[in-house]
C-alpha cells in the first residue's frame, strides 16, 4: 500500500533559539481508508488509543523558536513509541522472527492488534509485506527526523531536550485514590535526563496548581530510552497529560473550557523551552 500523507508535520523555526524539541508521536487521526474498512471497530472506539489533541499544545512552538514534530498516522495504525522489531504474529501473518516483551504479548507492539480494553483492531491479520511498508513510510521517517533533529539542535546548544508529550486516560491512574496526578513526567527514573532538566520541567507544571508525580504509573518507554543520552548531553522525557483535564473522553472531542486549558499549556511550555535557552557565564553577562 502506498501511503498517501508523510509521516509526520515538521516545524523547525529559523532560527532556533532553544535546545527543547517538542513531539507528539501519538496525535496522529489520519485513518487510512482501506484500514478503516478492515477494521472490526467503530471510528469512536478505534481513536480511544489516540493521545487526541495533543499536538494542539505545541501550537507555539514556532514562536518559542523550538522544533516541533507530529505524527499524521494514528497508534493504532502504528505505534511510534515502540522499537521496529516489536512484531506480533497475532497481527502479522507469515511473521517469522517474533518481537519479545510483555507489550508484544499483550498485543501492543509496533503495529498493534488491540486498543485500550483489549478490544482486536481488525478482524483478520496483515502481511509481512503491509507491516514492511508500514515500517518503511512511517516509523523510518519519523525516527530518521527525531534523530537528525536531536543532533542539529545539539550542535547549536551542546545539548539536546526531547519533550515527548502524551495523554493518558483518566482510569489509569485512579489507584492512585484521591492523589492521582494530573502530569507524569518519566525519565526512565533517572537515566533519560538530567536532574536539572526534569525539576525544571517539573516546576513548569506544579506552578499552574497541577498535580505532577515521576514515573508512575508511566515512566517513559521506547522513545525515552532510545533518545535519552545525558551523559552524552542529549535528555529524552515523556510527559503524560490527564485527558480528562481537557476533553471528554467518551465522546473524544475537545471540552468546553480547552481554549483555557490550552493557555495553561502555552505558559508551561514557554517555561519549558525557556530551560533549553542558552544560560549566559558569569562574565558574558556582567558585559
């Protein structure tokens, strides 16, 4: 299949004044046609695995001087925060070399065969050939810019920050009782990205009186992992955003008060690229 839309949407301003590149690797709500033919689910329950919206928040990217990256195609197409080689035979026929972990065996690999729930997303399998292509036209692009884009802006500033912004739904952090965190921030619990980074990024947040925890219940994970170097000066952190703060869930469509909320969201994002912005020496700045 020929895919009809690049990867992703790119926006890097001229020039770049910070070292924060923000990502949102699960937004993406551009549903292949014939793949909506094959699903076995409506559209309402196929998109409950999409981080809806949430490339909306980086809306002032351009102007903070910070790169920015979207996906187009959806998780349930193809799942940008997984290695490639996290294949499932459950939705891959004629597969031959298995991905491992307990992601591939719970049926949420590259190409995913189930949404939250655990409901099947089609109702037969794909090709070897479909999940090649699949590989090829998105997830080779998007890890291919994500990459050059973390070396150019570390060969500007002598670091490089990946904020990876995501949306977790409401019921997956109510065993957290009546202290359940509006933000997780993950770092891989400490081998993403840097201490200063992750304070920082962390006050952004608690100064709106949002409630912030580190790495539970989501601590970062292939995106993460691969892109977060610091002692290499290149930090990686995800950020998990509480849907229910800005949409209604069931219905997947915006709330009444997201323009407010999306304000809220320019205020901490502008503290955030503000910590990737050159920091003046002692002498430069008594000049």
């Amino acid at each position: 299949m020929k895919h009809d839309l690049p990867a992703f949407k790119l926006s890097v301003p001229d020039p770049v004044r910070t070292s924060v590149i923000f990502s949102s690797p699960h937004s993406g709500r551009y549903y292949p046609s014939d793949f909506k033919q094959n699903t076995a689910l409506d559209l309402l329950r196929l998109r409950s695995s999409e981080d809806a919206f949430v490339d909306d928040f980086m809306r002032l990217a351009p102007d903070l001087g910070a790169c920015s990256i979207a996906a187009t195609y959806p998780r349930a197409y193809l799942d940008l925060n997984r290695a490639k080689d996290e294949l499932d035979p459950g939705i891959i026929d004629g597969l031959r070399h298995r991905g491992s972990g307990s992601r591939v065996a719970a049926g949420l690999g590259v190409i995913p065969r189930v949404v939250s729930g655990g409901r099947a997303i089609l109702r037969g399998k794909i090709s070897v050939e479909e999940a090649q292509n699949r590989l090829d036209d998105i997830w080779e692009p998007w890890h291919g810019r994500i990459a050059s884009l973390m070396e150019d802006v570390h060969a500007i500033f002598g670091e490089a920050i990946l904020v990876d912004l995501h949306s977790m739904p409401s019921e997956a952090i109510e065993a957290f009782g009546l202290r359940r965190p509006e933000i997780v921030i993950g770092d891989r619990y400490g081998s993403s990205a840097s201490e200063r980074i992750v304070e920082g990024i962390e006050a952004a947040f608690a100064e709106t009186g949002l409630s912030v925890s580190r790495n539970a219940p989501f601590a970062g994970a292939y995106i993460a992992k691969t892109y977060g170097q610091p002692n290499l000066g290149r930090h990686a952190v995800q950020i998990e955003i509480n849907r229910a703060l800005y949409m209604d869930e069931a219905r997947i469509e915006r709330r009444a008060d997201f323009p407010e909320f999306q304000v809220l969201m320019d205020g901490v994002l502008t503290r955030i690229a503000d910590i990737g912005r050159p920091r003046q020496s002692g002498s430069l700045a008594a000049e």
